[in-house]
C-alpha cells in the first residue's frame, strides 16, 4: 500500500524560484501543511492556486524542503538508483571511473547532482555517505541499497558519517557513524599517483578534501626549486604534491596536531626519509607572524570562516587579514594559492577582501588564476549557492 504523501501550500507568488527549478523552499514561502508530516518525510508542494509544483523533503528549519523532484514520480528504490546511475555516469565521463593513478573522487554533490543533503565519496573500494539533511538520514539504507546496486564490485565497503553534518534541530536518533556494508579497515587510497591516508572515522569532511585535487596539480607545476609553506594543511595534500613538483624545502602548517601527525604519515607515504618536509602543530596567525620572508609559495587553505550569513563581516575581515599576512611576508616572485570555502562568501567577497589586503601590503599583485571546485563537485545551474569553493593564485613583486 501506497503511503500517503502529506502536502506543503505555497504563499501566492511563492512558488517562482521553484518554477525556475531552484531546489529549495524556504520556511518564510509557506502558507500552510495539511497534516503534520515528520522531520525527513517526504511531501509535495503545491502553488497558492493548487497545482503541483515539486516533492522533497520535509525538515524543520529555514530550509522547510529539500526538492527530488519536479515530478510526482515515486521516491522509490528505482528512483535512488536513476539518479545514482547518472551520477556515475558523470564521472564515467570525466575520465575518474577506471582512471589507474586516481581511485578517490566524489560521487554525489548534494544538489548538484540532484541528491540535495547527500554527499557520497569514494576512496578506492570505500565509499564514504554523509547526510545533510534529515530526509538523506532517514533514507540512508534505501540509498545504500542503491549505490551498492549501482557500483557493482567496485565498491566494497559504504561507511555512514554523519554525526556532526545533520541539521541540529532535527529530533533524530541512530545518528552514529559506522559501516552500512563491509568494513575493511584499509585506508589508503591514491590520487593523480599519489597516496594518501583517509581518516573516515574521526577525520574532517569524508576524511579527505577531493575538491581541491585539480588546484593541489596546478600548484604542483609552480613548486619546483621553492620554498612552500602550506597553511591549514589538514592531510597534507598541498604538500606532498609540492615535493613531488620539486620544491627545494615544504612546511605544513596546522592547528591540530592529529593532522599534523596524518601529514607525516602521508609524506612518509610518497616521500620516506625525504629531509625537506617538516610539520608545525601551531596557529596560523601566530605562525605568520612569527615567521620570517623564507617563503616564496605559500597556500592559504583555512577552514570555512563563514558558515552563515551572520558571521559574513567577521569573515571577510579574516580572509583580509590572513592575506595581509601573507602578502607581507612572501618573498619577492612569490606566488600565493588563496581559497574561501564558505558558501555564503561570494566570488566578489572573496576578491575583494583578498584585493583589500594586497593594497594594505603596497606590494604589486597580479592574477595568474583563479579556481573553484572540480568537475565532480558540479553546481547545479538553477542552485548557483553550489559554487562554495573559490580561489586565487597570485603573483606577488
């Protein structure tokens, strides 16, 4: 028997950016719920006039439902399996699946592949599912049927690790983290030939930053004969890619000891016994300002300063500042790799706290390019809130 699928009514003129298939409807567009439907449920949204406009999930929240569908097709198992089946298929295309020197690669991007509140990552025969939404949590075994199905032998182990990503208002239970399939404790997967440590347990994210994979390759190309310093180096990405490029000496740079230890542990990895790396346990801020002008590379890859709209000030004054720093301290022909991974920083935001800063610094700057997030982190066109990685590298007089 078919469940019942509760309904959301729009305000009049509410129901405009969903025309334009935009994935989101806000709490403040909604007139009223027929029922009570529960937190991750999923309902249908209807116009003022009535008519049939998109089904999602429900939560508590700003963000009131998570749109699947323009459709009123089932969310069924055949449904999670369509969408993960194109998703493969976009990578497929991009060369990732089967690719010899690369096994690590996002599968599913939240709403840019249609799967809004899901991430899915794969690390060689592990793929690491995450949940953003209450809806994604409480349909997390129906999808990891789904991937299982879709992915074949390819993937042996689907771990779940969504503790600290589910909405907080939500009223959930059986959030802790743990192996949906499998459970290989093998944790090494490879990158562009690269290995590398993934910490799925305990780690940040998935346990690993793929999206900076074609940006850790370009810096790559200008690491030869430098002196690189890696700020905010997590798992040390930044810095094993450096070594390979053939950088005369890197130091990476990190808040956190445990990822400082992981660091280590990827160097020793690719690199055993290699005397140019060392790692620092310390403040960035402190760090810089206690350093001298040894550095003539330097990557700025700091956590997100701004998680919401509230703390956007705060932030940009953060990014100008860490960059004031930098552009004070590298050497002349230096290049500096600068990110901001909030989403609610804009391109703009981003250049201009980075342009404030390099004007406090009198220093004559110029842009060599500018980044954003791999092919396997696609921006819905109708979601432009998906474009949340933004970049910089600059050449510094």
């Amino acid at each position: 028997m078919l469940k019942t699928v509760r309904s959301v009514f729009l305000k009049p003129g509410k129901e405009e950016s969903l025309k334009r298939f935009h994935p989101w409807v806000f709490s403040g567009a909604i007139a009223r719920v027929e029922g009570e439907p529960e937190e991750g449920e999923v309902v249908d949204v209807y116009a003022s006039d009535k008519k049939f406009i998109a089904r999602g999930h429900y939560q508590v929240g700003s963000i009131a439902v998570r749109v699947l569908s323009f459709t009123q097709e089932p969310v069924d198992h055949d449904f999670w399996v369509r969408r993960l089946t194109v998703a493969r298929e976009l990578r497929r295309a991009m060369g990732l699946i089967g690719d010899p020197r690369t096994n690590t690669y996002r599968l599913v991007h939240g709403e840019g592949d249609n799967l809004p509140g899901l991430i899915v990552d794969v690390y060689d025969r592990t793929a690491v599912m995450q949940a953003h939404s209450a809806g994604m949590h409480l349909d997390r075994m129906e999808v990891a049927a789904a991937l299982e199905e879709v992915m074949g032998d390819t993937i042996e182990n689907i771990y779940y690790k969504s503790e600290t990503t589910l909405p907080f208002k939500a009223d959930l239970v059986s959030t802790e983290n743990g192996f949906l399939k499998g459970g290989s404790p093998e944790n090494i997967a490879m990158e562009n030939g690269l290995k590398f440590h993934v910490d799925w347990l305990k780690g940040q994210k998935t346990g690993f930053f793929v999206d900076q994979r074609d940006n850790r390759a370009l810096l790559e190309r200008y690491a030869h004969g430098r002196h690189v310093l890696n700020m905010f180096c997590y798992t040390g990405g930044f810095s094993f890619y450096a070594m390979r490029g053939g950088a005369a000496l890197v130091h990476s740079v990190d808040s956190s000891s445990k990822a400082i230890d992981l660091t280590n542990q990827n160097i020793a990895l690719n690199f055993p016994g290699d005397t140019r790396h060392q790692a620092f346990a310390e403040d960035a801020f402190k760090y810089l300002d206690r350093m001298g002008g040894q550095y003539d590379l330097i990557v700025l890859d700091p956590p997100a300063f701004a998680k919401h709209r509230d703390a956007l000030r705060n932030a940009l004054r953060g990014y100008t500042k860490l960059n004031a720093k930098a552009f004070e301290k590298i050497r002349p022909g230096g290049i500096l790799f600068t990110f901001s991974c909030s989403q609610v920083v804009t391109k703009q935001d981003f250049r201009n706290a980075v342009f404030t800063a390099a004007a406090q610094s009198r220093r004559s700057v110029r842009i060599l390019h500018q980044l954003t997030q791999p092919g396997d982190h696609p921006v819905n066109i109708y979601h432009p809130e998906g474009e949340y990685l933004k970049g910089l590298v600059l050449y510094v007089e």
